[in-house]
C-alpha cells in the first residue's frame, strides 16, 4: 500500500518489511520489469503516534529505466476503531533512457538510429528530479480505507531534445474483513481505482483467507486483466505470494501473462526487560 499512499505507513503498528518483483508480458520485447522494497514501521515520539518507512522501486520498460527512493512519513490519529494516518513521501527519481531505434530507409533498407526528427531522443541520457506524494489512510481491525496521490509536483525530466513530467496520479481504495460462519475462514473484498484524469484503471480484488496462514483469490484489472492469488505464511510471520496475470487485452496475443512475487515479513520491537537484581531490607 505504501508503493502510492504515505499515509499507510505503520498502520500495522509493527515493523513490516516488503518486496516484489514483477515480470510483466513475458516474452513481449522490452517488456516492463519492476522490483520494489518497502520497510515502515509504528513510532511513538514525544506521545506522538508516528509511522515512518523508506522505499526503493527499480522499474524498467522499453527503453526506459526508474530508480527511485523516497522517505515517508504518517501522522497518526485516533478516529473511533482506529487509526487514520496523514503521510507524505519525499525522494528523488532517476530516470534514464538508452534507445536502440530501428527506421526503414528511403528503399526499405533497416537504419540504426531515428534520424530527422530532433525530438526524438538519440543517445543515452540520464536526469535526478525531485519528487512529492500526499496520501490518507485509515484503519481499523476490518476496514481500510485511502486516497492519495503521486507526482504531485509533476517533476519536468529535462532531456537534450524533450522535456516530459511526471505525470500526477490519483489513487482511492478500499477494502473490508468479513468473518465467515467457520471461524478458520475470512473473506477480503477490496478496490482500487488509478486515473490520471485522463485515463482510468479499476482493480476489483477478493481473496479468501484461511487459519491466517493460507490464502487465495481472484483479482480483475478493467480491460487488461485477470489474476489468480496464492500465499502462504512460512514461519514466524514470513509471507510470501504469488501471482499471474491472463492478460485479456491485445497484448495476451503476443506475451505469456505476467508474473508476480511478494515476499514479505512484520515483527514487534517490544522488548523484555532484563531481569534486575535488588536488595530487600526483609532479607538483611
């Protein structure tokens, strides 16, 4: 959650550590590659609840390659059940471009390069901008709820031939933990909707949970896909997940799916106090 909502960050009230790797269209050339590493936790500073966490995300797709790390940071607040987070994300994005084009010449001859046309980029560049998140954030034992928003500062990349931004997304979610008849199983529900104000994407996702430690479920992705999820808890709180993509859209015809992997692990940072020694008057 925290990938596009800072106000996310220590709602599990522990120390929770993520990651993923997604291998997207496989077999489609130059097809998008994304690993993304997550470590926030629940604080109390000065009788301030706080959630404070870090992010790295490497994601490459065609000629394209991100490297981004971002700080994030929640103010926590008790409403009713509760918690609502008010975060922020602050960090830099390395964006860099190495094309390889292909034109056909004036008799139909393959050229290496995109000659004539000085907006198109020719050679490697690579350009740091700076770059903003905001995001709320609640939840309570069933409920989770949030909006949000990336590139919020809309970061202009300034290339020799062409200067693109970052675009700004907004994001809203939802979700709730129904309890089943048989205690030993939960059902999960939950949405999350993507535009850039242009484009929309909806994600509608249910997975179906079993002792806490098994789980599995079907995710549709509006005009691109469908999903089966699994995972499993292996030993002191470690998860791991996965997921494939069939992918409905054109593109199924010329890829194999998409691959994803989770792998993630939370843990308390209360510690026991050492047992201290003392005297008692009683015992002189």
């Amino acid at each position: 959650m925290s990938f596009f909502n800072p106000g996310s960050v220590g709602s599990h009230d522990r120390i929770c550590l993520n990651a993923v790797h997604r291998e997207q269209w496989v077999g489609f050339p130059n097809a998008p590659s994304t690993s993304y590493f997550s470590a926030d936790g629940a604080f109390n500073v000065l009788g301030k609840n706080l959630g404070a966490g870090i992010s790295i995300l490497n994601d490459n797709f065609g000629f394209n390659s991100d490297l981004g790390i971002n700080l994030q940071g929640a103010y926590r607040i008790d409403v009713g059940p509760g918690k609502l987070g008010i975060g922020l994300n602050a960090g830099i994005l390395n964006k860099s471009l190495s094309p390889e084009w292909r034109t056909l010449g004036t008799t139909g001859e393959i050229q290496e390069g995109a000659q004539g046309d000085p907006s198109i980029p020719q050679a490697k560049e690579s350009r740091v901008a700076f770059d903003l998140g905001l995001g709320v954030f609640y939840r309570s034992e069933n409920i989770f709820m949030g909006i949000s928003s990336t590139h919020i500062n809309q970061a202009k990349i300034k290339y020799e031939n062409s200067t693109p931004y970052l675009v700004r997304h907004f994001y809203a979610t939802a979700g709730y933990s129904l309890q089943l008849p048989n205690p030993m199983f939960e059902i999960m529900p939950y949405f999350i909707l993507k535009t850039d104000t242009k484009a929309h994407q909806l994600y509608l996702n249910t997975t179906v949970r079993y002792n806490k430690k098994f789980w599995g479920g079907v995710s549709y992705r509006a005009g691109d896909a469908i999903i089966g999820i699994v995972g499993l808890e292996l030993f002191n709180g470690v998860r791991v997940g996965y997921s494939y993509d069939f992918t409905t859209s054109q593109i199924g015809k010329y890829s194999d799916g998409s691959h994803e992997l989770t792998i993630g692990y939370c843990f308390d940072m209360s510690l026991d106090k050492s047992p201290q020694k003392y005297k008692s008057i009683r015992f002189l």
